[in-house]
C-alpha cells in the first residue's frame, strides 16, 4: 500500500469513528436535523429583531444570542454527510450540490458566521442596544453569505 | 375600574408587550418553532449518547450540551400561547392540553429540566465521562418527566 493511500485509509477510519460517535443518523434524519437546528435559529434571530424593532428585553436578547452562538458551534458540518445533498426531512432539503463539492467555499462562510455568532452573544450579554443592532446586521450577512451560495430558492 | 381590573389589565398589556418583544408568531409558526427546538435538543442528546456508548470526544460532549443548555435556557414557554395546544407545526402538535392549565405542574417539571440542562454543560466542560453519564441519565429523566405528563403518546 502506498503512502498516500495509507493516509487516506487512515482519514477515512478517522472520519468514520468521528461520525459514529456523532450518530449521524439515516440521511433523512440529518436532513431533519439540519432543518430543525437553522429554523431554530430564524426563530431566535426574529426574536432579536422584534426586540430592536420593538421594546429591548435584554434576558430575551441574551437567551435568543445564546441558542444561536450554541448552534453556531455544534459542528453541524457533520450532518452533511455524501447522500444528503437530496431527500426528505420535515421538508425536501435545499441544500445544493456546491455544499459538498466546494469545501472551501463552505469553511470560507463557516468562519465569519461562527464568529460574528460568537460576537453577538457578547455583545448581547453586554447589552448596548446600538451595539446589539449593529451585530445583528452583520450576523444576517453572515447568513444570507451561505444562503446565497448554498441554499436553492423555495 | 376596581384594583383587580387594574391589575389584570396591566398583567396583560405586559405580557402583550413581552409577546410582541418576543415575535411569537402565528400559531403554526409556535409549534413550528418548538418542535424545531425539541428535536435540536434530541438530536443533542443523541449525540452525547453516542459518545457514551462509543469513542468519547471531550468537543462534541460539549457542543451538544451547550445546545441543550442554550435551549433549556431560552424562554421557550413564550411559544405555548393559547390557541396552540391544536394545530400543525411540521407535524400535529402532541401537547396535552394539561400543559396550558396546570401552569404550577409545568414549573415543577422545567425547573429540573433547566437545572439538569445547566449541570449537564458543566459537566461536559469538566470532561468526566462518569459524571458526564450519570449526568446525562438525570437530564433524560427530567425530559421524560415532562413527555410523561404533557405529552400525548404518538
């Protein structure tokens, strides 16, 4: 066996205990999953918009900053197993093929959402309203960046 | 208007106000929005399952708690308003009726859920797998604490 496809073997039974211990699930399961975990963002991310359009609540900013910097860090990239680019979860998944092909790409909107996720439960923790609606601009870039690129229209 | 109006009047105008703050949404969009976060939580769950039966990662244990915390923590009762112990989310809501009108044996079952969620974040962040199993067993109690009483069967 050569070198090369020793390191391979190796990332792959690297990969596939990583997964295991994750339980991944059944495709359409990730699928599922993913749905879930995003909507459960836009939720809470309408939940910091209401508070900036409407009367600040900061423990309700905090709690809503919280689940999205949570999320934001989970290591979901493992529920986009191969397979699961099409199918069913609650709904068909719109996630496009790029999404596993162009893993670049996907680290290059990963980084700044997380961070910009990180820093707006920071900033919502110290609760400068002005500071809060700033962050949260910038955390919708964030994620309008991987929906542009990576999620089909509805 | 007697005192008691007064002070019913305020209480609502109070939790109309917290309601608007929090964008509750339409009725479909509340059980939409908590089944969403349940299932995030389970998928959670099952991850740190997974880790007790399998290969133990320090990094996903905590992910996956911090997501259970975050939730636990994120005033998710706002989404139970009247009118939503009906309807369809992504699917029919299994809520009993119960957890709209015993308001007190709600409070004695989240308590220790939110407890358990908390401890169970540190927990993780500790790296004990002892403490990390056992603690995940009392956090699974505490959910089906509340599947068993609020919970219809599917």
């Amino acid at each position: 066996m050569k070198l090369k496809n020793v390191v391979i073997a190796a990332l792959v039974a690297a990969l596939s205990t990583a997964a295991l211990a994750q339980s991944i699930g059944k495709p359409e399961d990730q699928i599922r999953w993913r749905q879930s975990a995003y909507l459960t963002m836009a939720w809470n991310m309408g939940r910091i918009k209401a508070n900036i359009d409407g009367t600040y609540n900061k423990d309700q900013v905090i709690q809503a900053a919280n689940v999205i910097q949570a999320i934001a860090n989970s290591g979901m990239g493992i529920l986009f197993q191969p397979g699961t680019d099409k199918g069913k979860g609650w709904k068909e998944t719109r996630v496009k093929g790029e999404m596993f092909s162009d893993r670049e790409g996907v680290g290059k909107v990963a980084k700044p959402y997380m961070e910009a996720a990180n820093e707006m439960a920071r900033v919502a923790a110290a609760g400068d309203l002005g500071a809060i609606k700033t962050q949260f601009g910038k955390l919708g870039e964030t994620c309008k960046g991987c929906h542009d690129k990576f999620r089909k229209d509805e």
